[in-house]
C-alpha cells in the first residue's frame, strides 16, 4: 500500500515520542543534560539544556548530538538530530532552531517530498559562539568560533569567525576583532 509506514516505522515513532516527552519532565537543565548523555549524546562538563524539542526522525539521533564544556541551550530551542550537530564550548544558544530542511516526514510519500527532497548535513558551531532567540540554522552551516548570530536570522551558508551576522538570509555585519 502506498504511503504506508509499516509497523516498525510507526513503533519507532511512537518510542521517540515518549523518550522526547520524559526530557520534559526533568526540573533541572543539568539533569537533562545528564538523561542527553544516558541516552548517547556527548555532553561536556556543567552543560545546561533547558526544556528543548527533539526532532529524531531518523533514528534515536541522541548519539548525533555534541555539546561542549560549559554550553547553554536554552528552552524552547528545537534540536533536529536528523543528522549530527556539534557545538563548541561555553556557547550560549537562545531559541534556535536547527533544521535538516525535511519537507516531510520519512514515513510518508508525497508530491512535495519529490519535488523538495530530503536534505542532511551536519551542523557544525565553533567554540564562544552566541546564537541569539527564534534563530534558524539549516543543515551543513558551520559557524566558526567567536560569532554572534543576530536574534531572528536564517543561517543558510557558513559564517566565518570573530563575525556579527543577521538577517535573512543572515549576512555578515561586522568583524568582531
């Protein structure tokens, strides 16, 4: 039957379904940041994750995540582990939105998913990076160390290091030597 999922797929969503929603119940950032590490996820020391989203379409994904020492996610941030996503050391990351640009979801065949494919890369953010609220990060950016990414930019390209950029598409708009 076309656009079936199957069993297996559909229990393997209703499983990432829960695992997403017990983060939710931890009180405390670094008690999450300790369940990211029990389920696989490389978390540094005196990392705190606040109440984020997890978007693990294409697997667990928790093992796709690493955050270095002393990093800030903060809630409401919308992690998609479709592919991996590395962040640096003391970062402060606002309510960013990462996202592997996938116009549909993998148990489903449609027109738009032909028409848009489904792309991964990894997301790569270097050490001291600051990324600002309601940011959006696509799939294959790596932002070097020492940026400052403007609160509401759309992060398309890589950004070089020691920068301020926004906008949208974000660009950059002063060296921070």
């Amino acid at each position: 039957m076309k656009g079936s999922a199957g069993p297996i797929p559909c229990l393997l969503y209703v499983l990432r379904f829960y695992v997403e929603k017990l983060q939710h119940l931890i009180p405390h950032p670094k008690l999450r940041a300790l369940f990211f590490r029990a389920m696989g996820a490389d978390i540094g020391r005196a990392v705190r994750i606040e109440d984020v989203r997890l978007e693990t379409q294409a697997g667990w994904g928790f093992n796709k995540l690493k955050v270095g020492d002393y990093t800030a996610i903060a809630s409401v941030a919308c992690l998609d582990l479709t592919d991996r996503i590395e962040i640096g050391s003391r970062c402060a990351i606002g309510s960013t939105i990462w996202t592997h640009q996938d116009p549909g979801a993998l148990l489903f065949e449609s027109p738009t998913t032909q028409l848009f494919p489904r792309k991964e890369a990894p997301v790569i953010i270097g050490d001291n990076v600051w990324m600002a609220a309601h940011s959006v990060i696509l799939c294959g950016v790596r932002i070097g160390d020492g940026v400052v990414v403007a609160a509401g930019s759309l992060v398309t390209s890589d950004v070089p290091a020691k920068t301020l950029v926004g906008g949208i598409p974000a660009r950059v708009l002063k060296r921070l030597d």
